[in-house]
C-alpha cells in the first residue's frame, strides 16, 4: 500500500480536528485512494464506503469518540472509521485471515461498539447504549448512523418507535443514497425523495443556517429556536413528517459531501436534549467514477481493475448463476412462478428473472420478515413462490418461516445462497446454522445440491412437490459433474458415488492394490468438492473411498440410507454445517445402531463463531478442508 502522507499521521479522530478545510479535501481524497487500492487487492464494500468518507470525517469531528459513541447500522460503510481511529497500518489486511474485519469489531478497537453485519440494528443498539449511559451517569453522546436502505427494515421503526417515547437525546443521521444493495423501492424510498425534492425550502434553509451560524448569541444560547423554526418551516411545505410525527427533531436534507454544511448542524444536534434525525444525501461510490455509475455492482465486489473496474470472470459456473438460468426456465414453463427478493435482486441471482417476468418479480426492501410472509400469502392464492435469500439473513425470519409457511405447509421454495463457509465477511456472514435451525421444523423439507445438474432438478422437482422446500448451495463455484447426479430425485435419498466413478488411472490402481479398507464419506452437497478431493488423495494412502451424496437432509429415507451404509466399516460425516445438532450427529448414532462394530465420526463446523477468510482458509480452520477430512479416515482405518 502506498504512504498517503497525511492519513499515515492520523491515530485518533483528535488528529483531525485541527486541520483546515484544504487540508480535509487533501485527507479526504486520500482516504479514497486508500480504500479504492484495499478493495482492489482484497474485496470489500467499495461503493457505499466511498459515499460516506465526508460524512465520516465531521462525525469525528464533531463528536469525542469513543466517549461519544458512533454506531455504524449494517457497518458496511465503517472503512474510513476505521482509518480513523487507529487502523492505518493495518488496512492492507482488510477482509483476510487473521485481519481486520470489513465490518465494524467490538475486538479491534474501542471505537467500535457493536460487531454488525446485518441492516436495521442501530437504532435499537444505540438506544439501549443510551439508556444504559444514563441509567449509570456514564456521559457522552449516542449517534446512529441508519442508510435509507436500511430504514425499509421493520426492526428500525419500531426501534424508532420506542426513540421518540423515550425523549432522549438519541442523535440519527439519516444516510439517503437512494440505495440499500439494490436500488431501494417502496414507500419509504419514495417518501425520503419527497423530503427532498422542494427546491424553495432548501434555498430558505441554507440562509436561515447561514445567518444563524454568524450570529454568536443564536448559535451560542438559540440552538432549539433555530430547530424548532426550521420544523415548523417545514410545515409549510409538507403535511406531515414521519419523523416529528415519532417525536424527533427533523433536520435535513443536508450535503452529505460537505463538511462545512455538515458540522454546524451535527454540533447544534449534539447540544439539543430531545431525539432529533439528521438528514444527509449522500452519492454512492463517490470519487470514483466506475462506483458512481454502478453503485450496485459496486456494493460487494471481488478484487478488481482500477482502471476500468474490471472483475476477473472464472469460466465455471456458481450456484448462483446455475439457479439464476435454471428459474428462468422454470417460469416459462409454469407461469404461476413468482421471484422475491430482499434487496438483494443482482446478489441472488435473480436479476435475469426480473428482466423477463417483471410483473412476476417483488422485491420487498431489506425485510426478510416480510419476504417469508408475503411468500406465504403468494401460495394461499395458489402461486409458485421463490424466495431467494442469503442463509445469514433468512436467520432473522425463523418465526415467520414457521408460523407463516411450515405450520400451514405452504409451498414456498427457499433458496438459500450463500450457505455454509462464506469467505470474507466473517462471523455475521457464515451460512452454518440453517440445517440445525430448520431441521426441526415439521412440514419443511432441506436438500443440498452438489452440482449444478442437482441444483436444477431439486428446483423443478420443488415446483411440483406442493410443500415447503428449501434448497441451500455455497458462494463458490459448482463441482464437475458425475453420472450419479443425473439420477432422478427420490424423496429422501441421496446418491453413491463409488470410488472407479470418480478416480483417474492412477488412483484407481493404487486404491485397488493392497486396500487397507473402504471408507464411505457421507457428505451434504455443499461440501462435496473437499471429500471428493479427500477420497482421491486417500488412494494414494491404500484407502478406498466412496461418496453417499445425501441430498436430503430432512426426511432421509432411513432404511435406503442403511442399505448403503451397512456396507461400510468406516463412515465418516461431513456437513458444511454446525457439528453439534447437524445431520451427521444424527446419523452417526443411526450407524451405530446398524452396524455396532463400525468406526465413524462427524465433521462440521465447531461450538463458535467463524471469523473472515478466504473458503479454503475459513473449512480448514473448521477442520474442513479435504486434508483435515482424509486425516480423519486414516484415523478411523488405523489399527
């Protein structure tokens, strides 16, 4: 990483309260190279960390962080924060193992309050901060930092809700992009826009500002006149306000771009005893042009071209882009098939379906609650839903999954992308609790596709079942194909792959000379290339390998699953799950009831919490990778 001068001097967000507004442009510009070099080499959120960098610098120098404490909602915008507040030298490392986090960590520094990952959480967090402050005489300001994206999520209004009932000085600033990942849709998109759109009122606001900000007595003693008069000024223009109407203070909106404009008002909000919402436009991808063009590609990125923001294309085909061709193909054929999505269109894959059957598409804002309930009441009316949500958020609609689709078994396909070992965006990301958390849900069926071709079947087969289904596949690219997978779904069975199906020459004839045993890896799809690769190296130790697919895991066809595993003396489960409560435990104790004097053990993933890195890196500190796994056949075979 190139030295950027001034920002190499900052340790503290007091390092940048005395600079001057050439020397903030200057910090400013460097801050975006920083982070535009980083996200190149690393990946990361480059868009909406671009947007904020402004923002970001009057925050820290308005308030006295950590005594004052910044809440960042989402934190997918935390990178000049962090930049900020001491992580300098260690920016390079963002995203990888044993790094930084690319979200804001509790364990990294003392500026950072909350570990976030997921939208709509700061309100709720600062407010309870808050309240904890005063309950405890602890001083300092709370502020959260909430994107209009984020506010389509129900958690925010009800912590709102609760904001204005209190009366606390809760500070909000409101990040408007007309952004979440997607572009935002819904009423609360179209009612921020309305909130800007009256050209008179921010030309009378900006001169009531300026002249206030010249007049020492009226910004010294007058802060609440000047607020209270710029509210009922508002009133002149607009009906009503959401959020007066919630019992805050409304400013805004305000140049989220300019420092200058921002921090007069951030200071006037930081002395006020009441809740007050600052507003603040700001352009996402900000500063670099290929961003500002395409801020929703520009969301999440992979390493990339700085010149042209280029992102290498593999030739293989993700989960992702298999599901993507194989709905639209689906849809042709049965037209009561309908998409949703949560503000999520391009990263499920969903974007070609919404070109073609736009009246068929819904994208339902960041509110997977309402995803999963709105899906619900699709299939009352006898459509065909697909709900295309990432395994980490469809977490936060468990509830609705139960009480509004498995109780009354409404046919709801759930595709969960992103399930299992997820690379980069550490704990709040993984996928691994999906399998524990609904196997136990009655009226739900779980299956794990290891290709492409599975993936497709499970899909049309879902179609055509009348039942909840859900189909959960990795953020990686799909395997080689085998025959077995062709084989038509059967309801709780998988398929075997034996070890001549899948061996080359030469593993096949060493497995075949002086065998010390077969194993049989029992596997879930999304973890399918680590055992295959496991199993081949395992020939070369003498130890023949066979594969049970499984495909389900719930219902498993039970009798089938002991035909095939009697066989074996040497089982061993992997699942790209939790181990404890996974379907290996439960198998596991199955095998040992067919086969008393058979050795096996379980794979998945252990009693904690997995931080960032790349896939490989993040299965083989699970013990997952395919050399931890064929350690663990040798194990079971040796004498």
């Amino acid at each position: 990483m190139e030295c950027c001068t001034l920002l190499s001097e900052i340790h503290s967000p007091e390092d940048i309260r005395h600079l001057n507004r050439t020397e903030l442009a200057v910090l400013a510009a460097d801050i975006r190279k920083i982070i535009i070099e980083t996200v190149a080499q690393n990946g990361g959120h480059l868009a909406s960390n671009l947007g904020v960098v402004e923002l970001t610098l009057a925050l820290h120098r308005v308030f006295d962080s950590p005594t004052d404490a910044i809440i960042w909602d989402v934190s997918h915008q935390c990178y000049t924060h962090k930049l900020l507040t001491g992580r300098y030298a260690a920016f390079p490392t963002l995203r990888r193992h044993g790094g930084i986090a690319g979200f804001t960590k509790r364990s990294e520094s003392p500026h950072d309050f909350f570990d976030v990952g997921h939208s709509s959480t700061s309100i709720s967090s600062a407010l309870g901060l808050l309240t904890a402050r005063e309950l405890f005489g602890t001083e300092g300001k709370v502020v959260a930092v909430i994107g209009d994206g984020a506010l389509t999520g129900g958690m925010a209004f009800e912590a709102l809700s609760h904001a204005g009932a209190m009366a606390k000085n809760l500070i909000v600033v409101l990040n408007d992009n007309q952004m979440s990942i997607g572009k935002n849709t819904g009423g609360i998109s179209k009612y921020l826009s309305r909130l800007t759109a009256t050209l008179p009122y921010q030309s009378f606001r900006r001169t009531v500002d300026h002249i206030a900000e010249n007049i020492p007595i009226v910004r010294r003693f007058m802060p609440h006149l000047i607020f209270r008069f710029k509210r009922g000024l508002k009133g002149l223009f607009f009906q009503t306000n959401l959020f007066s109407d919630l019992g805050f203070e409304y400013v805004g909106p305000l140049d989220g771009h300019n420092i200058a404009e921002l921090e007069p008002v951030l200071r006037t909000a930081k002395h006020l005893s009441r809740p007050v919402v600052v507003h603040v436009l700001t352009k996402k991808g900000c500063g670099y042009s290929p961003a500002e063009n395409d801020p929703e590609a520009f969301h999440g990125i992979g390493p990339f071209c700085i010149s042209d923001g280029t992102v290498e294309k593999f030739d293989a085909m993700s989960y992702t882009e298999v599901f993507s061709n194989a709905l639209v193909r689906l849809a042709a054929r049965d037209s009561r098939v309908v998409a949703i999505t949560a503000a999520m269109m391009k990263g499920t894959g969903l974007a070609r379906f919404a070109h073609k059957y736009p009246d068929r598409f819904f994208d339902v804002g960041i509110a997977e609650q309402h995803a999963v309930t709105f899906a619900g009441g699709l299939a009352a009316a006898g459509a065909v839903p697909v709900a295309a949500i990432y395994s980490t958020f469809m977490q936060r609609a468990m509830d609705q999954f139960i009480h509004d689709i498995a109780i009354p078994a409404f046919p709801v396909i759930f595709m969960l992308d992103r399930a299992g070992a997820v690379p980069d965006d550490g704990e709040t990301h993984q996928g691994v609790f999906d399998m524990v958390l609904m196997r136990s849900v009655p009226n739900v069926i779980l299956t794990t596709p290891a290709s492409a071709k599975e993936l497709e079947a499970l899909l049309f087969w879902a179609a055509k079942r009348g039942a909840p289904v859900v189909i959960r596949y990795p953020k990686t690219s799909c395997p080689s194909e085998f025959d077995a997978f062709a084989q038509p779904i059967e309801e709780g069975r998988g398929v075997l792959l034996r070890c001549n199906e899948y061996s080359d020459a030469e593993t096949a004839e060493l497995s075949d000379t002086d065998s010390r045993g077969s194993v049989l890896f029992v596997c879930t799809g999304g973890i399918f290339s680590e055992v295959l690769t496991a199993c081949r190296s395992l020939a070369f130790k003498r130890i023949t390998a066979d594969i049970y697919n499984l495909r389900f895991i719930k219902p498993v066809d039970l009798a089938y699953f002991q035909s095939v595993a009697e066989c074996y003396r040497y089982v061993v489960f992997a699942e790209d799950g939790m181990r404890a409560g996974g379907i290996g435990e439960y198998l596991s104790a199955y095998y040992k009831t067919i086969r008393p004097d058979g050795r096996c053990a379980a794979a998945g993933f252990p009693d904690s919490f997995i931080a960032q890195g790349k896939r490989a890196e993040v299965l083989a500190d699970a013990g997952l990778s395919a050399a931890a796994l064929a350690e663990l056949a040798c194990a079971l075979t040796a004498d």
